[in-house]
C-alpha cells in the first residue's frame, strides 16, 4: 500500500521531469508544422511544411549556418590542438608547477564570456595596427576572430576531456616504442595518438557543440561573419516565425540521430567484443568469428533505423503533400466565423442604438458603421503584436483560439517571454 | 640472430638529487652471457637497466655496450631491447603487430611484418593467437609475447625487468626453463633483474648482488652460494644462519672466532676477506641450513654447536629443526629425508656438527632483513 504509493509518486515526479525537461521540445516540434504564422500548437489548423522550406530559402540564416560550421570547424581544430599540448605539456611539467599551471590553464573556463570577446576583439585590433594593417586585414576578419576568440576557453574544456584519459596513459608504452627503435613522433603517433583517439573525438564534438551554440564571445567578434546564433537573436528581436521552429526541429532531430548512431555503435563493439573473448583460436585465425549482426540485441541500432524510416516517410510526404486546400477551408472558416461575428456585434449595435434612441431623441452619429474584421480583430491579431515579417495575409487568429480548454497553458503565445 | 655483445659498467653513478641510487658499480658482462642482477626492491636494479638501455643518463661513468660508449646515444639508437616490468604490450594492436612493431618503424610492408610475427608466435607456441589482443591473453602468454617483440627488433643485448613477478608460482617455475631455452636459442647476451634468488641462481650465468645501490658482489651462482663476499650477500641469497662473535686467531684462511652463544667456533674465511680479518675484529660466521648434522649429544669443540630445539617442522624432502640461536634470530637445520625415523626433541638441548669448510666467516655487516 504504501510502497505503491510511493512507487506512484516516483512515476509521477518522473512525469512531470520530463515534461518539463521535453514539453518545450515537443510544442516547439509541432509549431512547426501547424500552418499560423506565429508559432502556435494551438489550435491545430493545418498540417504544413512549408516553415521549412521558409527556412531553407532564409538566406540569413543559411548563411549563418555556413558561418557557424566554418567557425565551429576551425575551433575544433584550433582548440583540439590547443587542448592536446595543454594536456601533454601538464603531464610533462615538474610536478610542483603542476596546480599552479592547472589552474592557469582552466581560468578561461571560469571568465565570463563577454570579457573573452571583448578582450580578444582590443587585443588584435592592438596587434593589427601594431602590424600596420588596415580594418580588412585577416587579423580584423570575423571568422579569425571569432575562432580565435571562442577558443580560448573551449580549448580549456578540451583539455580536461584530454587530461582525463592521458592520465590513464603508461609512459611505460612511449617508452617501448623508443626502445624498439622508434624515434618520438613515431611513437607519439603510432602509440599515444591512437590511445587518445576516443577523447580526441569527445573532445572535438564537445568543441563544435561550444562554438555552435556561443554566443556570449562571438557577439564581439563576428564582424562581417554572424553564426546562427547571433541571426537568431537579430531574427527574434523583429518577431518569431514558425521557420525558428522548424530550425530547432531539424537540430533536435539531428542530435538525436547523432546520440542513437553513437549508442549502436558503442553497443555494436561491445558485442563483437564479446564474440571474440568466446571465439577459439581456430575462428581467429581464419576469420570465421561468426560477428553479430549491426541490428541483433542492438535496440539503440532499432530505434535508429525507425527513425530514420520515420524521416523518409515525413520527408516523402512532405514533396507530395500540399496543405493548400485545408489552409484555404481554414481560411474561408475563419471568415464566415468573422462575419458571423460582425453580424451579431452589428445586431448588438443596432439594439444598443435602439435603446440609445430610444432614450435620447437625437441620436448620435454612427461611428465605424462599416465595422469589418479586419479593424475589430486587429486587437487579437498577433501580427499587429509581433510585426512578423511577410505575414502571408491577413489571417485574423479567432480568439477562441486562446480561450481553448487549456486556458492557454500551452499556447506558445504565452511561453513568448521565454522563447525570446 | 645476431650474436651477443659485452656490456661493460664503468665508475656508474646515478643520483636522483641528493640521492645515490647507484654507487660506483663496475660490471663486466661477457657476449652470450645470462646475467642477473639480484637485490631487494628498491636497490637500484631498474635504475642500472634504464641507464644501460638509454633511458637514464648516468651522473657519472660509462655504460659501453659491444665496447662503444653509448654517452649521447638515444635508446632507440641502442642495441638493446628492454622487457618492462609491466610488459608495456601496446594495448590497441593486435598480438602480431605488437611483436612486428620494430620493423613497422623502419617501414616493412604488411605481408613482411606479418610472415615475421608469425615465425615468433610459432617459437613462443603462440601459433594462431595473432589476431587476439593482448588483453585476450593469459599473464603467461603476454609474457612470451613480450619477449616476442622484444626479440623481433633483434636486439644484440636483452634486458628484463623482473619478467616474471606477475605469474604464478607455477608459471614462474616454468617460464624459467623457458626463458634460459630461448636465451641459449638466439644467443644473444640476457641481462636479468629479479629479487628472487631462485630465479637468478637456476637461470644465470653470472650474478651480480646489490645491495642499496652497491654491488657486493658478482660470480656465478655456486661462488655467491658457497663464497659469498659479504654478509649481506650471504643472508640474501638462500637461508643461511648467522654466528656473531670476535675473531680470536687467524691462520691463512681460517679462523677462530669468540661466538657470543656458542663458544668458539673454526670458519673459513670467504675468498673476498681473506687478509682483512684481525684478531678482536667482530666477526660473523655463516653456516647454511643444509650444512649442520647432528652429533652425539654433549660432544664439544670448535665445530659443534649446541642449542636447546623450539620448534620442529617435517617439509617433505627435508626435516627443519629451529633451535635457539644468538640475537633472537633461530639457528634453522635441515636434515635431508632418507626415510629414517624422526623422534621430536622440542625443549631438549641438541648438539650440531659441520665441516669447516662449509663455514664462511667474514668481518661483521649488515644482513639482508627478511
Ligand atoms: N626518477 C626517480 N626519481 C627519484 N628517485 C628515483 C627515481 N627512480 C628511482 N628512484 C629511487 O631509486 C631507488 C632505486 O629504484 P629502482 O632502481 O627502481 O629499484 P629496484 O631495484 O626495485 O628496481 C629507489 O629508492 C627509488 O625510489
Ligand atoms: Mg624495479
């Protein structure tokens, strides 16, 4: 009884964890595909893909994509390498230097990103006129500085991913190398760089997803070259649109994807790893280990071919499918809802006059006779709240909209706030 | 296989700061030769290995290996190839690419480097158990895999670091047969570190003893066993009792010595000391386990002993008897087991003979402590 209570409110506080850590996800994943041009989930109108295709034809944001992969690529490289000879450098250092260096090495880490930006932005502009050059130097360029700026830390978070696995490295092995004739850079990239390989990897996604999402730094430094970030934050000071939405989308599917090829593959290896423990010498040697297939006792490697079957189908789907007729019976709903609407409020109107003429002798003018949806519902039309830009018509969103049973929790309208 | 060549210590100091970890070792190793360096943990064993494979640059002296000194030579440019301690076996390659390791260096193609690591395996009855990792080996088979790629590089000069620590006792036992067969195999000079003397005394050629950074002594095994230059050499190397007293009477090589406990006893002086014994000198006689007999009871001279039993023991092949000696220490005696009866005798007082020769005295020192 009371177990089951308290097994109760377990699930029940996991419930509520991951609809407070996924519910933005998923409301955020069906504004994208639901037709108003303010990213809504309710109400469902039409189902649409056309947010993407506003995405993919946004030259802003394409480019500030192109931008974030050019900066993102040339801060793995910079801070991978950075990060590799911090880390060598520590395990070679006398060890009474070893803090003091440690915490010098990890300070970017703890400055403010702004302070980041800001100094390296002064700093090449001292060096560049030191140089002598002019504002369009390569030392003035965006791209260079904002690689330049972001790794500054994020070579510091590299080199405690490098540092973690270097310590379970043993010299002992370089030391072989050298012994069986190998001079240093044999050793170093025959024997240590494939031991460092899998934090090297670690450390260069870790890297990319830093500089993909910084924006702290880059905002000094971007120049001629904003990233993705910095045309977001731009895009969402003049209104959001659904595109946003359908951006995120394709990023959360992506991650996902990433996440479940790299759980099949650990998962993968663990197999084979155990069919070769029980392989005897004989299947060795003439390669007859029967290895384990990609897909058997593998549910990461299911659950990826699902989803990626799940994209084809969507992306399929969507080449062939055309929301036009639902947006347009949407459309002609919505109208007919208005001048039902217009209709009553003019009747209403005429009672009130009646009752106002019947009162006063002399009536007053009629104002707004002519009253159309448009100047009455104006008030809800979110368009007049976010000025979003090419607002395919005028599509007065009915109020009812707001009033649904939810009272409006989920509208993203009132998240706004927060999406900003 | 290319033949043995000499290694030669010159004067070799090696400090680490303030301290000496080696001291004034002078060795010379004969081409071909199996030679062990035997000592406690911590006595500089590794240190003097590092230093000849070119790891460590000595403080002073020379090490000289085939008659060159190798000052300023790195040690992938020296002849010799080192079997760590903990194997060091590159964990990410296969077997057969760990033992071919040395010749992807200089470049040899697959198909070589695989026909080569083959031929190994078959020599270390590994056959077939290329393709595994070395992590899918037993401690054993890491072993001879070590050796394996050790040996691949065809070095003129083998050192191991106490190869055998990590096994088994069984293992230990037979990997020692093992190691000396491919030692006599490939011909090639065997450097050997260990602090088990078993192991040094049945493989080597030659022993070198250390002592906390000192070599006391080097011979063959039967020298260091029978002869031994020190008394720490004496109490390393297998079992051994101890006899303390003052020398009374020297007459060429032996001696008479006041033993605190057991009146006086005639020793021969050890081949290292003859000549540096005086009369009133402290003095310490060493008598082993095997070399005491027991005599009619109450018998006196200058070669019994007599001591009151406090223990008794029955190994198989030997009787031990542990009867009260001098300085707490317990005078051990094994008689061999021939199939005679065996009363006890624990609480009574018993009486020791041995031959003189089998005596070795010494100025008194500092003993290995067990
Ligand atoms: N790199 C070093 N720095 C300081 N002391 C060392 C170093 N290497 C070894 N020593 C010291 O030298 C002594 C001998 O060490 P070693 O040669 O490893 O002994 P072992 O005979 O057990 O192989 C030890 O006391 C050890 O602490
Ligand atoms: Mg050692």
């Amino acid at each position: 009884m009371n177990l089951s209570f308290l097994r109760l409110s377990v699930w029940i506080y996991l419930a509520i964890f991951f609809a407070y850590l996924l519910g933005p996800l998923v409301i955020m994943a069906v504004t994208a595909f639901n037709s108003p041009s303010f990213p809504s989930a309710t109400p469902w109108e039409c189902l649409t893909f056309e947010w993407f295709s506003a995405l993919f034809q946004d030259t802003r944001i394409l480019n500030g994509i192109k931008n974030s992969i050019i900066i993102g690529a040339g801060t793995v490289v910079l801070s991978v390498l950075m990060g590799l000879a911090g880390a060598l450098m520590l395990t070679q250092i006398w060890p009474k230097l070893r803090a003091t260096y440690y915490t010098v090495i990890i300070a970017p880490i703890l400055i403010p990103g702004v302070v980041l930006g800001i100094s390296t932005l002064v700093f090449w502009d001292r060096i560049n006129r030191m140089v002598g050059l002019g504002p369009d130097s390569v030392l003035s360029s965006g791209l260079f500085l904002t690689i330049l700026g972001q790794s500054t830390f994020i070579a510091s978070y590299c080199m405690l991913v490098l540092v973690a696995r270097l310590q379970r490295y043993d010299t002992a092995l370089t030391e072989a190398a050298l012994d069986l004739g190998a001079t240093h850079a044999q050793a170093f990239r025959k024997v240590l760089l494939p031991f460092m390989r899998p934090a090297i990897a670690s450390a260069a996604v870790l890297a990319f997803l830093a500089s993909f999402e910084n924006y702290n730094t880059t905002t000094f430094t971007f120049g001629e070259y904003p990233t993705l970030t910095i045309e977001l934050a731009q895009k969402v000071r003049y209104g959001i649109s659904p595109a946003i939405s359908a951006l995120a989308f394709i990023i959360v599917i992506l991650t996902v994807f990433a996440a479940l090829t790299n759980e099949a593959a650990i998962r993968r290896r663990e197999l084979v790893a155990a069919a070769r423990r029980e392989a005897t010498v004989a299947e060795l040697s003439g390669g007859g280990v029967k290895l384990p297939g990609f897909l058997s006792g593998n549910a990461a490697a299911g659950l990826l071919v699902a989803l990626a079957i799940a994209t084809i189908v969507v992306v399929g789907t969507a080449t062939v499918y055309s929301p036009d007729q639902c947006i347009t019976d949407i459309r002609e709903q919505k109208r007919i809802e208005a001048d039902l609407r217009a209709e009553e409020l003019r009747r209403k109107r005429d009672e009130e006059r009646k009752l106002k003429a019947a009162e006063e002798p002399a009536p007053a003018a009629p104002t707004g006779t002519g009253t159309s949806s448009g100047s009455f519902g104006g008030v809800f039309d979110p368009n007049a709240l976010q000025n979003a830009p090419a607002a395919p018509e005028a599509e007065a969103n009915p109020p009812a909209g707001n009033n649904s049973g939810f009272g409006g929790v989920f509208d993203p309208n009132a998240l706004k706030g927060t999406d900003n | 296989m290319s033949a043995g060549v000499g290694v030669d210590l010159e004067n070799l100091w090696i400090r680490f700061g303030d301290f000496v970890a080696v001291r004034d070792a002078n060795v010379n190793i004969k081409g071909g030769d199996f030679f062990s360096f035997l000592g406690p943990s911590g006595c500089g064993k590794t240190t003097i290995l590092r230093a000849v494979s070119g790891f460590l640059d000595p403080s002073e002296g020379n090490v000289l290996i085939g008659g060159k000194n190798m000052k300023g030579v790195g040690p992938n440019k020296r002849p010799t190839a080192l079997i760590f301690q903990n194997l060091a076996l590159f964990p990410l390659m296969k077997v057969w690419e760990n033992i071919a390791f040395s010749m992807e260096i200089k470049g040899a193609s697959a198909a070589e480097r695989r026909k080569r690591a083959d031929e190994l395996l078959e020599m270390i009855a590994l056959e077939g158990q290329g393709d595994k990792l070395p992590s899918e080996l037993s401690g054993g088979q890491r072993q001879r895999v070590a050796i394996a790629r050790a040996l691949c590089a065809e070095p003129h000069v083998l050192l191991l670091d106490e190869p055998l620590s990590a096994l088994d006792l069984k293992l230990r036992q037979h990997m020692r047969t093992e190691l000396r067969e491919i030692q006599q195999r490939v011909g090639i000079t065997f450097i050997y570190i260990t602090h088990d003397q078993g192991e040094a005394l049945t493989m080597s050629d030659s022993i070198a003893v250390m002592r906390a950074g000192v070599i006391d002594q080097i011979g063959d095994g039967k020298t260091i066993y029978n002869d031994p230059a020190t008394p720490f050499a004496a109490s390393f190397v297998g079992e051994n009792n101890v006899f303390r007293g003052k020398v009374k009477q020297v007459s060429g090589d032996r001696v008479l010595v006041q033993s605190n406990r057991s009146g006086e006893l005639l020793a021969r002086v050890s081949t290292a000391n003859v000549g540096k014994m005086k009369e009133g000198d402290s003095a310490m006689i060493f008598i082993r386990p095997e070399a005491l007999e027991l005599a009619k009871t109450g018998t006196e001279g200058d070669h019994y002993v007599s001591a009151r039993v406090v223990n008794e023991e029955f190994e198989g092949n030997v009787f031990n008897i542990f009867m009260e000696g001098d300085g707490g220490k317990e005078i051990k005696v094994s008689l061999p087991n021939h199939g005679q009866s065996f009363d006890s005798h624990k609480g009574e007082t018993m009486t020791l003979r041995y031959d003189v020769k089998n005596a070795v005295a010494m100025p008194a020192g500092v003993l290995a402590t067990e």
